[in-house]
C-alpha cells in the first residue's frame, strides 16, 4: 500500500478525531461544505479569538461588526459582483464534467487569472488544449471557456417564482457590509479617521470546481478589516498592515519558511497594491491571506448606487474627501487548515508512530484533560471529578477515564491537549509529602510534574497566554 501522504493524514485524522466532517455525510456529501466537530468548532472559535484580540482588543481605533447576510440587492450591482463576480469555466465534451480553466492551465504549467478578459484566457487554453487532460475522464475536447458568475442567487422576498425577476442574493464577501455600514458606525461610534472595521462571517460562492478539502469552499467564513484612511496616508498604512499581518502569523508560532509573500501581477484598475500571504500547504504554496491597498473604489460606488453621502470631512484641516481603503482578508477555513498542517507531528515510540498535533496553548481545543488514575476507585475519581469542576468554570477541559494513562495520553495528543493531569493515590495522601499534588504531563515534552492542585489554574491561564 503507498503510503499516505499529509493531505490524507490530516483529512483522516479531522474525521477520526471530530475536527472535520464533510457536509451531509450520510446523504452521499454535498460539494464545497464541510461541518466542523466537537474539536474543530472550538479550534475555529480560537482562531476566531485569536484574529479578534489581534485586529480588535489590541489595536486603538478599530470597532467590531456583524453585518447581515442578506442585502439590498444594489450592494452586489454596486460592488461589481453582478456583472464582474466570475470564473472561467470550461466544459468536458465526453463527460460534461465543469472545471475552472484557470486550474486546467494551471495544472500544465500556463497562467490565468481573473483579470484577464475572457478572450485572453481563450487564447492561452487554446494554445494549450492538445495537453490539458479532463481530470475525470482524462480525455481532451472541451468547449470554449466562458465566465460563470459565484454569485448565489436566492428567493428571499421573491413571491413570483421566478428567480430572474429582482433575484436576491447570499453575499459574496464579507466586506460589502462593512462599506454599507461605514456612516453608521461614523456616526455612532466616536471613531475619527484613520479606523478600521473588523467583522467574521460567512460567505457564498458558487464554485465550479470546489477542492483541495476545506480550502476552496462553496459556504466559507471570512475574516476581515477595513481600514479607512485619508488618501496620502493610504501606502503608508498598507505598508504597516503587512507589516502586522506577516508578524501575526510568527507571534501564532508558524514557521516563517512555510510562509511567503506573492505580489499580484494583475490589479484590478482601482487597486493600488495587493499582496497575499501565502501557506505551504500540502499541496503547495497557496493564498492565505490577501492584503490590498483598495483606494476610494468602494466608497464611491456604494455612494454613487445609494445617493448617499460617504465622504468624511476633517474637522481639523476642514478638508472633505471619500476615505481610501486598506484590507485585510483571510479565511477562517483556510487558516484551520494551515493550522492542522503546520502543527501536525509524527513522534516514532518503538514501533509505532505517534501523532502529536502541537497546537499553542491558545489554539487548543481542549486546555487540558483530567484523568484519575483508576476510574474503579471512587475516591480517586471524587477527587478527579473535584478538579475537573474547578478548572472548567474558567477553561475548556476534558474529562477522560477511558483505558489506561499511556492510551489516554496518545488520545489527548492526537486531539493537541497541552496538559494532561493525573489524580493519583499521593494526590489523597499516601505520600503525606504530595498530598493534594497531581501529575502534570507536558505534551510537547512529555515531561511530567507534582503541582499542586491550586496552582494548577495559574500554571494554565499562563500558558495559554504564553
């Protein structure tokens, strides 16, 4: 049998071990979702925390927003999105199997990106087509590229039953919210230019080809920031933005060689800079992150569609101008699976390997699990139980009994439990010296010490900030 490759150990362990389900299972799955479990919800809701303590409690002048799903459907003819939100899509005559062309080409060694007219993408697939393979059937006779719009349309508040006439539609992109909502929280908020507006949600893409597990979705969840600045201050912030993100990803404890910077080869015609962050993932560097210097593009559209006035005058100078835009935007699905990689280890114990997921403190699912010894003596287990209270009214912990210590080690390692902590006969006083001590096992180290047990709350909320 060939042995497995990362991808595979990663997608079997997120299955095995509750991180990662794919969406409707039991119905045969459904493409581009996939449900996240017991750990991967509260993994997901730490890499939440972690990029909200980071873009929000941590900075001075950026406020936090849940915009609606659902908007005027003028937000997505103002943006672009109805008319410019697209692939290129390419047919399989023998199949009809619908793949990106941009990833057909892609796959042989050519480039295509969105930018590029769909005459232009035409032209480099044809001089390619005698070596691009269908990736179901492996014939090559496909039909002429053409652009297929992500956006998702729906029937909200439509009672006619024909979708085409005022279709609504599922948001493409978290930060149109954000641009629609920038006079409310100007005017609500006290905040004065420069600021920023950080918001998680979900977004929905209609992909032709989702792939490659939870990194290309069709129902994904984005996390992103807004900045508005005056115009002459926009490079400068940008150039500070990128600054911030990169050191996030280190102060995370990602390795700097599993991460680079890709400049954009193609603006679109508003954009001043755009570079992504990119993650070696298993199958190779790709976007993590895009960091992008957007200029007054947004602002004035939505100002333009909405007859709204966005312009923001400066008390100061007395000058009034429409706020540049910096954004950063990275997707919580992707970062997950970032983290799955790079934290994902195999230690050899004999003959058999270990796997260790080394999440940092803050990232873990569970803070740490409580163990007594024995779960047939009841004394023990009182006291276990007596711990296990305590430290769950402030931390995510796990209590486990099942089998013994060494196999519930190995359990707690695959699922990247920092801590583990063992309620023994010296805890209730055999060993009068280390009454009201427990084992703390370390996971990375594997080294174990007595604590005592009401110093065992202080020891966790320091690693965790750690």
């Amino acid at each position: 049998m060939a042995e497995e490759s990362l991808m595979e150990k990663i997608v079997s362990l997120c299955k095995r071990r509750g991180f990662v389900y794919q969406g409707s299972e039991i119905y045969g799955g459904f493409p581009g979702t996939y449900d996240y479990g017991p750990y991967g919800v509260e993994l997901a809701n730490n890499i939440r925390a972690a990029w909200w303590r980071a873009m929000v409690q941590h900075e001075n002048n950026i406020v936090g927003l849940d915009s609606a799903i659902f908007t005027n459907p003028k937000v997505w003819e103002a943006s672009g999105h109805v008319s410019g939100f697209s692939d290129p899509l390419v047919e399989c005559k023998s199949c009809h199997t619908r793949s990106r062309a941009d990833h057909l080409l892609e796959a042989v060694g050519a480039f295509a990106d969105e930018k590029m007219s769909i005459e232009e993408i035409n032209t480099v697939f044809d001089t390619h087509r005698a070596t691009i393979t269908c990736p179901v059937c492996g014939k090559k006779e496909f039909t002429e590229v053409r652009r297929f719009n992500l956006l998702v349309q729906s029937n909200l508040g439509n009672f006619t039953g024909d979708w085409t006439k005022e279709p609504t539609y599922l948001r493409g992109e978290t930060c149109q919210g954000i641009y629609i909502n920038f006079k409310n929280v100007l005017d609500s908020a006290r905040v004065k230019i420069p600021f920023g507006i950080a918001q998680i949600g979900k977004a929905f893409r209609n992909e032709i080809a989702p792939r490659q597990y939870i990194f290309r979705l069709r129902e994904l969840t984005q996390m992103e920031m807004q900045m508005f600045v005056r115009p002459e201050d926009e490079m400068r912030v940008y150039e500070e933005w990128r600054a911030k993100r990169w050191q996030y990803y280190l102060d995370l404890g990602f390795d700097p060689k599993n991460l680079k910077w890709h400049e954009h080869e193609n603006l679109v015609f508003y954009a001043k800079a755009a570079w992504d962050i990119e993650y070696k993932f298993p199958f190779g560097f790709k976007e993590m992150e895009g960091v992008h210097a957007r200029g007054d593009y947004d602002l004035s559209q939505h100002q333009k569609f909405s007859g709204t006035d966005l312009s923001y005058f400066d008390e100061a100078t007395k000058e009034r101008f429409v706020p540049h835009i910096v954004e950063t935007s990275v997707g919580l699905d992707r970062t997950f699976l970032a983290v799955m990689t790079e934290f994902y280890h195999e230690d050899t114990m004999g003959d058999d390997t270990r796997v260790v997921m080394r999440f940092p403190a803050k990232l873990a699912p569970i803070k740490a699990a409580v163990f007594p010894l024995l779960k047939n003596k009841p004394e023990l287990v009182a006291k276990a139980r007596e711990v296990y209270t305590m430290l769950k009214k402030d931390l995510r912990v796990e209590w486990d009994d099942n089998g013994n210590v060494g196999k519930r080690y190995r359990r707690q390692d695959e699922i990247g439990t920092p801590f583990c902590i063992t309620i023994d006969f010296d805890t209730l006083g055999e060993n009068p010296d280390l009454a009201d001590t427990v084992t703390v096992r370390d996971r990375d180290t594997g080294e174990q010490k007595r604590i005592a047990i009401e110093d065992l709350s202080a020891l966790l909320t320091e690693a965790i900030k750690a």
